[in-house]
C-alpha cells in the first residue's frame, strides 16, 4: 500500500458502535452510541494493546511465535511471511492486530481520558446518564435554528438511548417540550391574527375572526405557562431533596 486514504468510504453509527476520527489539525472527534464510560474502556483497552512491548502482546503470548506487529523482523521478505503467519493465527482465534502510527496509543488514552467524567471512580462503568431538564433545554438551543426547532428536539431526545431516565425524568422531558411547542404554536396563531389585520384591517367583519386569534393565543400560552410552572415546581423539590 503507497498511500493512507484521505477518508474511510462509509462510517456511520448505524454500522459502528464507536468513531474515532484523527485529522491532521485539530482535535480528535468521536462519535459513539455506547455509554462514555463504556466507550473511554474500550479507548483504553485498545491503548493498553497497542502499547504492549516485544515479544510480550497478546499475540505473541499466546501463538509463542513472534509477533508480526510488535517482532517486525528486519528484511522485507521476512516481515511479508511473519505478517503473513500472524493474521491466519489471529484471525483463528477470532482477533487481530494492526500496525499502530506512533503515539496511537496516547492518543487513545487520551481521548479516553477526556470522554470519561472526573468522578468516574464514583460511576459504575456500564451505568448510563441520566436524562435532566437541562438536556432537554441544551437540545432545544442546539435545534434553534432547525425548520421546527420542537420537532428536531423531540426527534433528538427520543433517539438518546444512551440517557436512562426515570417517569419523573420523562415527565420533566415532557413538559419542557411541550411547552416550547405551546409557545411555537401561539407564535403561529399571533403570525395569522396580525396577517389578517395587515391584509383586511379592523372592521366589522374582521372583528370577530380577529378576537377569536387573540383568544386561542392567550389560551395557548396559558397552557405553556402551566407546564412552565410545574416543570420549575418538581426542579425545585428535586434540588431541595438532593441538598438533604
């Protein structure tokens, strides 16, 4: 092989469990739909073999042959049969090895490291987030400038199986969605009322069609700020918990 490919062809979530994209410049992305603490795990685990030193991997532990990553022999030719050896050995175990860029390793423990929270020896590695109000909030201003930006969030939210969540939790996710839907749907009605007093004006026969937008707006809102209300009620009782 002359040449590294500029991208891989296709890489999604829908095929991978975990991404690890490294450019040239800049900062390393990830992308998962593990649990972070499980990806970071698997992040070090990979670190962990490909820093192991010659003639003492896992591969070469187990074949007691050399191994063709971490034993690379001296002459091409030699290189070619070891390498050769080594991946019909592996892959009848049902594993592999691959020749690593240098500093790979710390890298991995890098990215690791920063995907992993700092109370992590608190967390168990497979317990997932929980969903909070402020990650329903966070993805609503994330969608502001989405076609319908309730829509987009709800999508998100939904598709977040990362994130346990509780009834009060889902509860909580509820009322701040839909009451972002309320405000979006009042926002419409307003538009029409004032579409209408722009196109016929204030007269008798508008009057009444005019009255009925006022009405359902204010109904609307009314019910986006009930939900508003409650969601701040069980936030507060929430924290007043935690902080016993």
């Amino acid at each position: 092989m002359t040449r590294i490919p500029d991208a891989v062809a296709v890489a999604s979530l829908d095929t991978h469990r975990l991404i690890v994209a490294v450019p040239n410049h800049g900062p390393a992305e990830v992308s998962c739909n593990l649990p972070r603490p499980v990806a970071a795990s698997v992040l070090r685990q990979l670190a962990d073999g490909l820093d192991s030193p010659a003639g003492q991997c896992e591969t070469a532990l187990i074949t007691g042959r050399p191994c063709p990553v971490h034993d690379a022999p001296a002459s091409p030719s030699e290189a070619m049969l070891a390498a050769g050896t080594g991946a019909a050995e592996a892959f009848a175990r049902g594993a592999s090895q691959a020749q690593r860029p240098a500093g790979l390793d710390a890298l991995l423990a890098h990215v690791a490291a920063a995907m992993t929270p700092d109370d992590d020896e608190h967390q168990a590695a497979d317990e997932p987030p929980a969903l909070t109000p402020n990650d329903v909030r966070d993805a609503l201003d994330f969608n502001a400038d989405d076609r319908d930006q309730v829509l987009a969030t709800l999508r998100d939210v939904l598709l977040d199986t990362t994130a346990t969540r509780t009834p009060e939790q889902a509860l909580g996710a509820a009322r701040i969605i839909l009451a972002a839907h309320a405000q979006q749907l009042a926002a419409l009605v307003e538009a029409e009322r004032a579409e209408t007093h722009t196109r016929w004006g204030l007269n008798r026969s508008t009057r009444g069609v005019l009255t009925g937008y006022s009405s359902a707006r204010r109904t609307i809102r009314t019910y986006a700020d009930r939900l508003a209300d409650e969601q701040a009620l069980a936030e507060g009782a929430a924290n007043e918990q935690a902080g016993q």
